[in-house]
C-alpha cells in the first residue's frame, strides 16, 4: 500500500480466511504500508488532494464488505465491490485483492494482471517476490489450458476416420487342397487300374486253374479299389475346384477392396457438394 495514502491501512484479503470481522476492523485502523513498515507521521499527508475524508471512508467500507464475500466464498460479488472502490481510490491494496478474488473465480488471466498492477502502484514491496512467483505460476496454467483447448479445437475441427472396409479373406487354399486331394486319389485310382488289369492278363495266361482263380480275385481286389479312388478323387477334385472358383472375390468386389472405395466416397461428396 502506498504510505501516502489514507488507505494505507486497509486490509489486504490472505490465502486462508481472516480471523474475524474484528481483526479486519483492526487492520483497517492500523498503520502499516505496503513494505510493511510504518510511515513516519510527517509523510502522511491528512488527505490525499481529490480525495475527501467521505470518500475514503466509503472506499474502506467496500473494502472491508469485499473481505466479507472473499471469507464466504462469494468471490464475484468481492469483485465487484473492489472495482467500486478502485474507481475511488487507486490503493494498491485494492488490486491485491482483486487479484485474489479473481483467482477465487478462476480467472487467471485477470488474476495476473491485477498482481501486476499491484506491482506497479507499490514497486518496493516487501511481497514483490512472493507476487512475481504467483505471476509465474499463473501463467504457467493459462498456457497449459490454451493448448488443452487448442489441442481439443484441433481434434473436433479434424474429419472423423474413416475405417477401411474389412477385406473377406475367403476360405484360403482349403478348396485347393481338397481338389490336389482328389487328384491324387485319382492317380491312385488309375494305378490300381493298370494292375487289375495286369493281374486279369495274368489270370488269362495262366497254365493251371488254381493261378488263374487267385490272379482274377487279386484283380478284382485292385479294381474295386480303383473304382473307390476314382470316385473319392473325383469328387474331391471338382467339389474344390468348384469351391475354389466360387470363393474368388468377384471384379466389383475388388473394385471395393483396391481402391474402389476411394472412388466410391469422392463420388458421394460430389453429390454433397452440389445438393450444398
């Protein structure tokens, strides 16, 4: 607070609730300035030139209801009533605790030029250190919020990802396999083929009944087999390839899958842009 001023005695809001309204009577009777030293009597002048003693005494009546709100935690309405008395009397008191009303509403910004206006009225305080560390603090939060809130603004301003269609993988080489399955059933099939008909030639040629009978029963043996083969391996050769062949995705569906989808959404936004 300045010494030469009246209101060099008004009370200053703390970071924790004053005691009583009756400690704040009595700071405001005190005479203590903004150093915290007591101003030689001679220095003070009886009243500051513009200002009246109804003034003054006006000036410490807002103050003093401004506390009030502060320790109640009605911070907007201690605002207010410093504002008032700022307008009055440009007490460096007064932005002190402006700045701490303000932090109390959360307006840093505000807070901050308040401390510094603060620093300006009463340069040779003895709290200038302590109130340029609070400066520094403060501005340390605006700064973060305003790149939280420019980092949020980024991401709802940014379009929204689009997710890639799912490509249908098909059932993979399980046709083929069972169609390569089926065609060695067939090779097999065609084997057993050729020796039942080796052993029936054999059976034709043989000089005693006995060799004939068992050389016929072997071939039949053999060609029952084949018979098997051919048809096992047939199925399985053109169940898969037909299998195959129906999985393979189609010339539309690659045209979604290899870049159609691209071509497909530029299409729709075109058709936005000229309903727009």
């Amino acid at each position: 607070m300045l010494t030469s001023s009246p209101l060099a005695p008004m009370l200053r809001f703390r970071q924790r609730p004053l005691a009583s309204l009756l400690a704040m009577a009595m700071l405001c009777s005190s005479l203590i300035c903004a150093t915290g030293k007591s101003a030689p009597a001679a220095s003070t002048p009886a009243e500051p030139a513009g200002t009246s003693e109804e003034t003054h005494d006006r000036v410490v009546d807002l103050v003093t209801a401004s506390a009030e709100h502060y320790e109640a935690g009605r911070f907007q309405a201690a605002v207010e009533l410093l504002e008032q008395a700022f307008a009055l009397e440009a007490a460096p008191t007064i932005q002190y605790n402006l700045a701490r009303a303000y932090e109390g509403l959360g307006d840093d910004q505000r807070a901050i030029e308040a401390y510094r206006l603060y620093l300006q009225l009463a340069p040779e305080a003895q709290d200038r250190g302590a109130v340029e560390r609070r400066i520094s603090v403060l501005e340390r939060q605006v700064e973060e919020r305003e790149a939280l809130r420019r980092r949020a603004s980024r991401a709802e301003s940014a379009p929204p990802a689009v997710p890639e269609p799912a490509v249908d993988a098909g059932p993979g080489w399980v046709p083929w396999g069972f169609a390569a399955v089926g065609v060695l059933l067939v090779g097999a099939g065609v084997g057993f083929g050729l020796r039942s008909q080796a052993l029936h030639d054999d059976a034709l040629a043989a000089d005693y009944a006995a060799d004939a009978a068992d050389a016929n029963r072997s071939a039949r043996t053999y060609a029952t087999l084949a018979n098997v083969a051919f048809v096992a391996g047939g199925m399985l050769t053109v169940g898969g390839v037909t299998w195959g062949v129906l999985a393979l995705p189609s010339d539309e569906a690659k045209s979604h899958t290899e870049g159609g989808a691209p071509r497909a959404l530029a299409g729709v936004g075109v058709h936005l842009q000229g309903t727009f």
